[in-house]
C-alpha cells in the first residue's frame, strides 16, 4: 500500500503479535501493536466457542487487505465512493488440512461514478501487486469475487 | 483440528466475515460469527491507525491456528501444559506486495513434561496437516520456529 511503484524498494517494519493461552482448552487472547486483544477460540468438542476460530480471523485480515487496496486504487482514480461493504465467505477442504479451497468476496459499493470495470481493475492490481494477504495465499486458494454497484447518479 | 485421521473426510461448514468502511479513510470494521467487531485500519497516510493493519490480524490468525493444533496434539500426547505463550514476529517483503516473506513463532511453554521434541513433533504434524492457516500460505511464506521450555519438574 505504501508506494505507487511495485518496483520500487518499500521501507516496512516486521510486524509482530502475542498470543496467550487463558483457560485449559483453546481460549487464546492475541494481540498487536497497541489494539484491543481479541479473543480466539474454537467450537466444542475442541474449545467452548469463547472467539473467533482462526479461518474467521483469516476471512477478517482478508477482506481487509482487499478492501484498503480498492479503496485506495478507486480513489487514485478519483472515483466517489459512499458506501463500501463487504462479505467474505470461505468453503472449506473436506480433508484436513481443513483450509479453504475457495474464497468468494462480494465488493458492495454504493457510489455516482464507479462502475464494475473500475473495481475489476483494481481488483487485479490487488491481486497482482498491492494486497499482502492476498499475495500469500496464491497458489493455494481460489479466489472469486462478485461486484455489487449502488448507483446513485 | 475436527478428525484425528486425515484421510476422513470432516464435515465442516463455510464461513463468512463481514466488512464495513467507516470513515473516509481506511478505517474498516469487520466481523464473523457472534464476537466483538474488530477495527481494522492502516497507519498514515492511507489511515489513521484506529485498528489492526491486516498482516497484524493475519499473525493472530496464523499464531491461534498453530497454538490450536500444538495444544491439541501435544494433550492427546498426556502432556501437561500449565502456561503457552507465542510470540510471532513476520518479516515483509521490501517490494509490493509486502507480504511477510518470513515468520518466525516462539513458542514458550511452562510445563513439568513436555520437551522440546514433542513440540518438534507437534509442530509438523500442525504444519503437515492440522494447521489450516498454514497450508494457505505453504510455498509462500517460510515459517521458522523457536521453542522455549520453562520446565517445572
């Protein structure tokens, strides 16, 4: 997100985050930089439910990273965005590892002038050059998107 | 995490995250299932730092994934675990997308039986087939470990 050109060298910061264990199944309190910690659990029989499960968190960090990067794309564009919502849905192996095979986002925009090839476009430069998430999961999950304009004109 | 055969097939259901720009910026709130929304942003000048930048949530994910499965594996083990703390720390890459080339997760266990092979031990099974964060980002992201064993025997 840093610089316009992906050739040139970024100056980042390694980013870190610590976790603790808080009961005596699965209740892990993680936490970064200076925000709220957040809760993580998993569904019984494993855990009692007390948080998020980590493939829900992942959905979160996912969608975020999209969003940042169209959001800031559309509006190099000097696109006029109102509303910007978004579902993130994630179909799961049915073997374990049980990651997700397949992740469907749907981009709901409510805007007078952005039209679904501009956020086509920048979902690609998301996807090729801008979106960290995005860029460690290649290769291994299936990545689809439906776009949903708002036309206020 | 659901089956201890990875060649069953586990029943498991999609999951969904919602997202929510709230400022003109980049300051998004997302949520799944039940819990607490969690703020999301990114620091100026694309944000203002109200919430977790993506990678940050993204090392939460990763971090209770991997401490889910170590747990699990090392209690059907019969090991006894009275305190696990992770520390995980991801190094970006310079270049867009600067996605974590490298994570490194310490693992600092208090216990009066488990030894440092049995995280070993732990810790592959996670990677080979329990953790599903970690298979997601399999090719992508080089993950290292550190294991640190407060014995109270």
């Amino acid at each position: 997100m840093e610089a316009k050109n992906s050739t040139q060298p970024v100056a980042v910061l390694p980013l870190e985050a610590s976790l603790s264990l808080v009961n005596s199944k699965l209740h892990i309190i993680g936490q970064a930089g200076n925000f709220e910690p957040i809760d993580t659990d998993y569904i019984p029989p494993y855990g009692d439910g007390m948080g998020y499960m980590p493939l829900q968190l992942f959905l979160i960090s996912f969608g975020a990273c999209v969003a940042g990067s169209v959001l800031t794309i559309l509006r190099r564009m000097k696109k006029n965005i109102e509303v910007f919502d978004m579902n993130v849905r994630g179909i799961r192996r049915t073997e374990h590892p049980t990651s997700f095979s397949e992740i469907t986002a749907e981009y709901i925009i409510t805007s007078n002038d952005v039209t679904e090839a501009d956020v086509q476009k920048a979902l690609t430069l998301s996807e090729q050059s801008i979106c960290p998430v995005w860029a460690m999961i290649k290769g291994n999950v299936d990545v689809k998107s439906i776009i949903t304009i708002k036309n206020t004109d």
